[in-house]
C-alpha cells in the first residue's frame, strides 16, 4: 500500500504489522502507540477514524468504538524505512483507557501552550477548522461567510482597539486586543497565509 511516495511495507513483520505512532495534529503531543495491518489502514483512510489491528483479539478495533473517543485521521506519514506509521489525528477525548489525556500520563491540553507558543496553537486550531469544519464553530461560521464577511470583522475589531486605546481600561483594551488577533488569524487562514510568512516578513525588515 502506498501513501504519499512511500510505500508501506507490511512483510518486514512476520505478522505482517506495523507500529503506528498517533500524534495530535494540533498540539503535536503523542498520544499512543498501535499496530496496523493492511486492512485497518485501509479502513483508517476510509472512515477517518484511526482503527488498529489488536494483536491479543486478533481483530481489528476503532478507537474510542465503545468509549466515543475517537481518533479523527488528518493525516498519515510513512517513515524512510517504510516500516512506521505517524498517524497525525485530533482526538474526541481522553485516549488512555485510564482516562488520561495520553497513553503516557502526559497531559493534552491547550493551557500548556503559554506565550508566543499559544498563538501557534491557535493558528492550527484554525487551519484544522477550515480543513475540518465543525458544526457550532464560531470559526466555521465566519469561513462560511467568506472573505468579504472576515475582512470587515477584522477591520471592526480594529476600530474597537482604537476605541479602548483612548481609555485606561486595561480589561477592556486587552479583550479588543485579543479578538482582532483571533479575526486576524481567520483572516490570514482564508487567505491561505500563515503567521510564519508573516512573521519572515517582518524580519526581512527588522534592523539593529
């Protein structure tokens, strides 16, 4: 089976699996370790839910089947040695049969991301939705509006800055702040742009 330009080899294992290695596409934490064969990988394609081969059941099994947890496919990578599968998805809860966020006791949760490294999480909490709509997303809402509806958003909550900026409410001023740039981020989404081309923009023109 090939995925990309990569081919997968499932005879290197007697077995005939392979490890698969799931990952957050958003927050890029592992969250678990399975095998697939090539029917559960062609069946993870298929429904977008990642399914693995279970070796003590000799079946296949879906993720989050019983809980509701599932684990929804962005995207399958192939290693070099075509052996190794990074399943990149986007959970539906906890993944750990113990409830945990993460087969490893690590926790998965945006409020890890502080600082400059939020702002990257929120960027790809926005991309994933244009890619993946949701129903009830406020963010889906506006990409349905299209660009025109997006850039007067943006140009709103601009104008609302300039307002707060005259006063001395601290609150009130950072709240404004805060939602030009997440109208901003949607913008540059739709646009197809990302903060990291902005930002080379940026230094292209920074001098000491």
């Amino acid at each position: 089976m090939t995925i990309g330009d990569r081919t997968v080899d499932f005879s290197k294992s007697p077995d005939k699996l392979v490890p698969a290695v799931v990952q957050d596409a958003v927050t890029a934490k592992v969250l678990m370790v399975g095998y697939m064969n090539e029917e559960s990988l062609q069946k993870t394609l298929d429904t977008k839910l990642v399914t693995f081969f279970s070796r003590s059941r000799k079946t296949l099994w879906t993720k989050g089947e019983t809980s509701g947890n599932v684990l929804n496919l962005r995207d399958i990578k192939v290693d070099c040695d075509g052996d190794t599968l990074l399943v990149q998805a986007v959970p539906a809860g906890p993944v750990c049969h113990t409830g945990d966020d993460t087969c490893f006791a690590e926790v998965n949760d945006p409020k890890e991301h502080e600082g400059v490294e939020f702002l990257s999480y929120l960027e790809s909490v926005i991309q994933d939705r244009k890619k993946h709509p949701a129903n009830g997303s406020y963010t889906n809402h506006l990409f349905d509006k299209g660009i025109n509806k997006i850039a007067q958003k943006v140009g709103e909550e601009a104008v609302e800055l300039v307002i707060e900026a005259k006063d001395d409410n601290k609150d009130l001023f950072l709240g404004e702040a805060a939602d030009l740039m997440y109208h901003y981020l949607v913008l540059l989404a739709e646009k197809g742009y990302t903060l990291e081309e902005m930002l080379a923009v940026l230094q292209s023109r920074h001098s000491r």
